[in-house]
C-alpha cells in the first residue's frame, strides 16, 4: 500500500496549490438533488453533431463514467469493453496491445499487424486505423460511444460493423482536478489523474495522465521462475490546449502518448480436454510451464488539432490528426518445453516448437479532414466534406529456436503503404413536427501497396522462405449511402428505420514463415435496422430496443492455423447476421439504479465452396474433404467465430445520505454465451459461456471531493478459455489477464 500512501499526499500538495473552492464542471454536484430522481439526458454524435441519443436514427449506447470507473480500478485493458453494451464483443491474442473489436458478431480474427477491422475506433474525433493504436487505454473521458451498423458515410471505409467512438474530457474555463489511486492483489496498481488550468483570454489546458502496473503472478516451472509472467508496467499521458477567444471560432490542440512494457498472451500447450470444451482437471492458471521468451514492448505517441470557424451560416471544421507507433510481442505459441529437453518437456504432445515475435516500426498514420456544416437548428440542414488517410509501416515477422536457446531463425520484413481519401455529404431534414428524414453519401478511394524484402538467414546464408521477394497491390474505389426516419410518437417516445451500405477495403496479409502473401478483396455490407426509443415514467427510465439484419458480400476472413500453422485470407461468398438489442435504464427507487443491456445475434457463412484447414489434434464437427493429400474442413452454414449468440450485461447502484457524505455499493456483471474461436467447428476450440462480475463499495463525502472504495474484480474467480492455438496440439490461452483481485481505491477531487 506504499504507493497509496504517497499518491495520497500528492493529493493534498495539489489540492492545497489550486484555489479553494474549485470543482470540475463534470464533477460538480447540485446544490439540492432533485425529487423524485430522474435520469439525465444522453447526447451521441453519431451524426457529427451533438444530439439526443432518443432522437437519433442509429442503435447507439453508451459506457457510464461509474461503469468505466469500476472497470479501470481493476487496470482492464480494452477487453474490458467486451459485452458491457448489446452487441459488442472484444478479445486479444496479444495481450494489451492488439484488441480486435466485434459488433453484431462482425469482426477480425487476423492478427498481423497491418490487418483492418470492419469496427473503427475513433479517439479524439481521429480514426485509428492500425489494430495496435487501438489499444490506447480510456481515461479522464467524458463518455464512450458505440455505434451498432454501417457509419460509411460519416466515418469513412472500415466501418462495416460500427464505430467505437472515445471522447477525452477538454479543457474548460473552470479550474480544477482529480487524483485517483488504487492499490490490489498482485500489486495492481492504478494512478489515475487530471488538471484543468484555464489562463485566460480564451486559452485553457488540461493535463490527463495514467500509470498502471501489475506484478508477475504467472510461474514457470520449467525455468524454476515463481513470478514469469502476467504483469505490465502501462502509462499514458494526454496534453490539451484550447482557445476560443470568442464565438465564432475556436481550437483544440491535443498531444498523447503511451508505453507499454509487459507480458504477452501467455499461450499453454494441450490445457483442452480431448472431445470437450473444458480446461484439464487440475489445471493451475498461476502456472506455465515454457521454454520460449515470452514479453512485449510499446510506444505510441500522437497529436491532432480541431479547428472550427463559424462563418455565417455555416461552420467549418478542420481536424488534423498523426500517429505512430513501434511493437514488439514475442511469445512460445507452441505453450509448453520441447521435446528435446527431458525431463520435463510437455505437456503433452509438441509435435514441433514454435517461438516467433511480431513488430512494427516505422509507422506513421496522416489523416485530414474538412468539413462544412449548416447551422439552422431545424428545416433543412446539411453538411459535407473531405477526408485523406495516409499510412506507412514496416512489418518484421521472427521466428526462433526454442531448442537452441532462442537463437533468431528468420526475419521476414514487409512494408505497407495505404493512402485513401474520401468526398461526402448528409442531409438531415426535418418534414413536419412529427417526421424527420436523413441521408447520406460517400465516395472513398483506397490504395494499398505492400512488398516483402528478401529476408536472408542470421548467419548469411539463402533465402528463409520462397515467398520472400513479392509485392502486390490493390485499388479500389465504392459509393456508400444511408437513408433513415425517425417518427415522433410524442414528446417522450420515437420510432426509426435505417438502411445503410458500407465496405471495408481489400487487405494484403504479408508473407510469413508458414504462409504465403495473400489478398482478400473487397467486402460490402447492406444491413437494414428498425427501432424504439423512449423515456419512461417522467423519465426514470429509458429504453431503447431494436431489430437488425445484415448481408455481407465478399466476406473477408483468416483461416487462422490448421495442421500447416498457415494464415491465410480468403472472401466467402456471402455471411448473414439478425438479431434484436435492447438497453434499460431506470430508477427503481430513488436510491436503487438499474441498467440492463443484452443482444441476439445470429450470425452464418454461407458458401457451399469454402474450406479451410484442418486442427491438428482437434475433433472436428463439420463436413471434410481431402484435396491433394490435405484434410479440409468445409464451413458453410457455420457461425462467425468470436460471435456469441447471446449477451447481456447488468449493472445496479444502491446509495444512502450518512452525515455529510453518501455510502454505496456498485456491482457490475457481463455474460456472453459460447463462441468458436475458429471458422470451422470442433469440440475442443470453443468459449464456455461466460460470466464476469465486479463489486465496489464506499464511501463520498465533502461534495464528493474524496472518495474511498473497496473493490473486487472478476470477484466470482471464473478462470476460462478464451482462446485456442490449434495447428500443433490442444494449446489454448486463459482469462488471465484478468484474475481475480480486490484491492482499496482513493480519490481526490478539487
């Protein structure tokens, strides 16, 4: 509790500094809470502009601050995400470094470096493009947003699925701050902190910063090592300067950046019981017995600058945005010691080691964009744009000898270059009191060329694998439009309908080891969406429900594996997807807050053509053939992997008034119900369901200036699959990353 102690004195020296009396804006509390207690009003800017999430055409949600709060008190990377609203799913092979988004059962199990996503993450109002810049943790926001459905017309290529959207708190003319630090099993610890400084004549800065670390908990007893694995040193660090001198223009510069230096996805060889989906009796997650290095290293840093102008009757926005980043994860895929060391070697069958490690250096991401907007409130309003993506990186893919102490084998190097850019509009229109129409429309250019060096042996010698040497590349141009209408009932409740097209661009897998270069074209989504909004019971309850369907042309996937440990990227002929969301939230008393999110998603590959290859040592479900003295798996009719049918999450808040301050509990839970990890299906290469729950109990007091909590996360200890390696044995990987803790939290509000 050392760092407790200290971070909590650095509390009072920065309280005592600023000047008395000052409280955030967003942390400030009403001088009389108000009788019966109501919910507050959610705004979204899914259509590029702030708006009651009631009165928008899209089935959007929103992460609370208290959920968000209660997820980072426990150092959750961005699978902390997964299932906490309808329809969203988020899982990593790689640690904290990579997480691959899923909506409506839509997304990526590719996990190369230069791999796209059909789920965009914008932050800051800049899209993410690289999987591993997607990993940049969430604190000091104001709210996360989740899009469900096509967003190609205002956010552009690779965004069949939907949009993640972070919104950081800016700065603001009231000073202020907060410090927030926690401390939990195996030395979890969490600094958390913020500083608005407004200077005057318009200029305000705000300064966001987070560390967090986790000890290794994780043996190794092949190495005699207690503490191998599992912990992480991860900080970040966010700068924000605005200035708006008067109204009609404004400007808002932002630098960040973070390091990561920790363990990867720890992988454990023949942990699945043959013909099940169950770990093997006695299985020990503190516990993996390795002969691979095993570890990665980050850092990322960026900036952007938001410009707007208000010219009349319009409004001109300017949103400059760059990033890079450099990674590197190593790990022992194989998950256990090879043969050729005894005792002991295992467990299990290795049939052959593999130890390899992914890095990216030279990365940049340029985007630009300029966007004029109307500004009538009502009528007609309109607003349309430009946008221009640019993106350069190299890509180092190593392989090693585990039997032969590490020593590098191959480095197979590829470099990407992606440049697009884009022309759209969208007009919003309001027909009478009751019915309002919009559309919208984009046309998107995107290019990308990829090329693999010849990669020569460490010690001088031939090529290390035919492919070296390829280049390709692809072009391609679309049109994405939507069209939706929104009905008002009355002044609490609202019908939509939506229809919207949108695409994810063609991707170039670079030449590995085990594979060849590969190319997958063009996918393109239609999806059509109806839905309810309403405020209930003088609004101490909100609902939103909806219905969905979806086809995919051309569906992008990885056949990830298979006896060869290839990955190779293929387009289906065609995937389906239906289901319904629904999100609730209502006081049942004054005191007691409810939420309740869940989804069904029904997802299908249909291609009656379409094989992969077979696992090594699984037992597989579908249809097989044998083409060429090769075992292939036929998929057609199976569902997405990584798509749950079934998800909900809950959360409840119960509060009561003691002397000058407020106790409270808050219990958080998420459940999803089974998912294959691989395209074809077996037995042994799925997700049990799976539920997850976390609990904080505490105390505020002094206007809610200082906090104190207990919390406990993943409190019900559920240790799990939630990943497997099937082209050597029955090797999977754990919900490891998130044990169970409990741990004390403070803050400090001023």
């Amino acid at each position: 509790m050392t760092i407790l102690r200290q971070a909590w004195g650095i509390c009072g020296a920065v309280a005592a500094l600023a000047p008395s009396g000052l409280v955030l804006a967003q942390d400030a509390v009403p001088a009389t809470a108000p009788t019966p207690a109501q919910l507050q009003t959610v705004t979204v800017s899914a259509e590029r502009r702030q708006e009651n999430i009631k009165n928008v055409p899209v089935s959007a949600s929103i992460v609370s601050d208290e959920a968000l709060a209660a997820l980072n008190s426990g150092n959750l990377d961005m699978q902390m995400l997964a299932g906490r609203v309808p329809s969203l799913n988020v899982e990593s092979s790689f640690g904290r470094s990579y997480p691959r988004f899923y909506i409506r059962g839509y997304g990526n199990v590719d996990f190369h470096q230069n791999a796209s996503q059909p789920v965009s993450l914008v932050y800051d109002d800049v899209v993410l493009e690289s999987p591993v810049l997607k990993g940049f943790p969430a604190f000091d926001l104001e709210r996360i947003e989740v899009l469900r459905g096509p967003q190609g017309s205002l956010f552009g290529r690779n965004t069949p699925a939907g949009v993640v959207k972070f919104n950081s708190v800016q700065p603001s003319s009231t000073p202020g701050g907060y410090v927030t630090v926690s401390d939990a099993t195996y030395n979890t610890a969490n600094l958390e902190a913020a500083l608005n400084v407004p200077m005057g004549d318009g200029l305000a800065a705000r300064i966001s910063v987070l560390g967090e670390h986790r000890d290794n908990w994780i043996g190794n007893p092949h190495t005699g090592d207690a503490k191998a694995y599992g912990g992480y040193n991860d900080n970040a660090a966010r700068f924000q300067l605005s200035y708006k001198p008067d109204a009609n223009f404004s400007a808002l510069a932002n630098l960040h950046g973070r390091t990561l230096n920790g363990s990867a996805s720890v992988f454990r060889a023949n942990i699945i019981q043959k013909g099940s989906d169950a770990l093997v009796p006695g299985f020990d997650v503190a516990s993996a017995a390795t002969d691979g290095d095993n570890g990665q290293h980050l850092e990322n840093y960026g900036g952007n600058l938001r410009l707007q102008w208000r010219l009349g009757g319009v409004t001109l926005h300017s949103i400059t945005g760059y990033e890079t980043v450099r990674v590197f994860s190593r790990g022992d895929i194989d998950g256990g010691v090879g043969a050729a060391f005894a005792p002991p070697s295992g467990p299990g069958l290795i049939p052959f080691p593999v130890e390899s490690a992914d890095g990216t250096s030279g990365h940049h991401q340029l985007t630009q964009e300029l966007r004029l907007e109307s500004n009538l409130k009502d009528g007609l309003r309109w607003q349309a744009g430009l946008f221009y993506f640019d993106e350069r990186y190299r890509i180092d893919s190593y392989s090693y000898d585990s039997l032969n102490h590490g020593v590098l084998t191959a480095d197979v190097r590829s470099h990407q270059k992606n440049d697009a850019y884009a022309a759209f509009g969208s007009l919003n229109y309001d027909v009478n009191e009751r019915v309002n129409l919009r559309a919208g429309l984009r046309y998107t250019h995107d290019k990308k060329e990829l090329y693999t060096e010849r990669a020569d042996k460490p010690d001088g010698g031939s090529d290390v694998d035919a492919s070296a040497g390829l280049a390709t590349g692809t072009s391609v141009s679309k049109v994405n439009w939507d069209a939706s209408g929104v009905y008002k009932l009355n002044e609490d409740a609202n019908l939509y309908a939506r229809v919207a097209t949108g695409f994810r661009g063609a991707t170039i897998q670079p030449a590995a080891t085990f594979n060849p270069m590969s190319v997958a074209q063009p996918e393109t989504i239609t999806s059509y969406e109806v839905g309810f909004k309403s405020d209930l019971l003088q609004r101490r309850a909100r609902v939103a429900v909806d219905l969905y369907d979806y086809t995919v042309k051309g569906l992008q996937l990885t056949a990830v594996g298979g006896s060869s440990n290839s990955a190779i990227l293929l387009n289906a002929q065609k995937s389906k997807g239906r289901g319904v969301e629904l999100d609730l939230e209502a006081y049942l008393a004054d005191d007691l807050l409810l939420t309740f999110g869940g989804s069904y998603n029904f997802t299908r590959i249909d291609d009656p053509n379409l094989t992969v290859g077979a696992c090594a040592a699984c037992t597989i479900l579908n249809p097989t053939v044998v083409v060429g003295g090769s075992r292939l798996v036929r998929i057609d009719g199976n569902p997405l992997p990584q798509a749950p049918r079934w998800t909900g999450n809950v959360t409840l808040r119960y509060s009561r008034p003691y002397r000058n301050g407020e106790l409270f509990a808050y219990t958080d839970w998420v459940y999803r119900s089974d998912v294959n990890f691989t395209l074809y299906r077996s037995k042994e290469f799925v997700g049990k369901p799976l539920l997850t729950g976390g609990l904080r109990v505490g105390y505020k007091w002094d206007n809610d200036r200082y906090e104190v909590a207990l919390f406990g996360r993943n409190i019900t200890n559920r240790v799990q699959l939630i990943g497997g390696i099937d082209f050597n044995n029955l090797t999977g990987f754990v919900n490891d990353s998130n044990p169970r803790i409990v741990g004390l939290q403070l803050s400090r509000r001023f």
